[in-house]
C-alpha cells in the first residue's frame, strides 16, 4: 500500500495542494476548543480527562487529513475516532450500566461484530448508505438511552441528545458531495463542528454521572 497516495473525497478539495480544503482543516479547531474546555470542567475525573485527550488527538488528526489528504493522514483521521468510540463505550458498560470490567471489556469489543451487522443493513437504504458506518453510532447510543432510562433519566437523556446531534452531523455530512455544484464550499465543515459539538457533549454526560 502507497501510504503517501493522495484522497480525494470532499468537495471543498479542488486539488491535491496543501491547502485546498480550509475550512474543513480549520474547523478541525473546534475538536480543540472542546477538548480544552471540557478538560478544565473534568479536573478529578480521570477517565474524563482521558476522553478529552483523545478529542484533542481527534482534532489534530482531521486537521492532518484535510491538508494533507494522504493514506497515513486518513489514518490518522479514523484511529482517534474509533479509540474515543471504544473507550466511551467502555466506561458506559464500566461505569453507568455496572459492568464488571471484564464484562464491559467483551460488551465493548461487540461493537465490532455489531457494526458488521449493521453496515450492510445501513447500506441498502438510500441516502443513509453515504456514511452507513457512521449511523450504527446514533443507533447504538439510543440503544442506551432506551436500557437506562428508568435507572439513569438524566444521563439516558443525555445520551439520546447526543444520538440526536449526531444524527443533524452525519445528515450534513451526507449532503456534502451532492451540493458540490450550487455550494462548492461543500457542508464537511459543519459536520466538523458538531461533531466536535458532540463530542464535547458526551464526555460531559459522563462527567456529570461519575460525578453525581
């Protein structure tokens, strides 16, 4: 595999130069601005703090992708993202559901054999199928929502907002190459923000439970 191979898959990118994506390598900031904030709201939480470290990493693996747009950069890109997937889902198993670790270590590695599933299944339906992978996130979190609504309200409510922003970001995301034509700026950049939005989000959900 050429790992320097370039990409080419959002519609601000007009070429393969280093900066033909800025406003999706700049938004990528905003995983910065939440990873700062929420760790001076998570001081004492350690796993919390955790979270935010990875958020940061996120933002500066994007930035990575979106300038240089190589194989190696979109790694950069998507192994943050599914360490801060896998990790959350530890500590919901771990710390909010009541798992044992062990248990929550196996709850957690489902998620694979879960996603497998539900790629394919999310890839026949039309639309959805531009970012399949990215809606068995929603799912599973208002899966959730729904096992501990009656346990947990406040933070079964705070995981269904975050499956509901989630949803607005990857939509967006969707829409990014078929607007190409009446809107060249493309909408990737938004979905960078909400994301980061979100992110933020959830790791607060999780601060206020360990913290209550």
């Amino acid at each position: 595999m050429n790992w320097s191979e370039q990409r080419d898959y959002y519609c601000e990118r007009t070429d393969l130069s280093y900066w033909s994506e800025p406003m999706n390598a700049v938004s990528n900031g905003a995983f910065l601005v939440a990873a700062a904030w929420m760790w001076r709201r998570c001081s004492g939480v350690v796993w919390a703090r955790v979270l935010c470290a990875i958020l940061f990493v996120i933002g500066i693996g994007l930035f990575l992708f979106h300038t240089h747009a190589t194989r190696w950069a979109e790694l950069a890109d998507v192994v943050p993202i599914a360490t801060f997937i896998l990790v959350y889902l530890f500590l919901v198993n771990s710390d909010v559901v009541g798992m044992r670790w062990w248990w929550a270590v196996l709850a957690t590695l489902g998620f694979a054999p879960y996603a497998y599933v539900m790629v394919p299944i999310l890839d026949s339906i039309p639309f959805i199928r531009i970012s399949d992978f990215y809606w068995a996130v929603p799912i599973l979190l208002l899966f959730y929502a729904a096992l501990l609504r009656r346990r947990f309200s406040a933070t079964a409510r705070g995981l269904a907002i975050g499956a509901l922003i989630l949803c607005v970001s990857i939509t967006i995301r969707s829409l990014d190459q078929g607007l190409c034509a009446n809107w060249p700026i493309g909408t990737h950049f938004i979905w960078h923000i909400l994301n980061a939005t979100m992110f933020g989000w959830m790791i607060e959900v999780y601060r206020r439970h360990v913290s209550t």
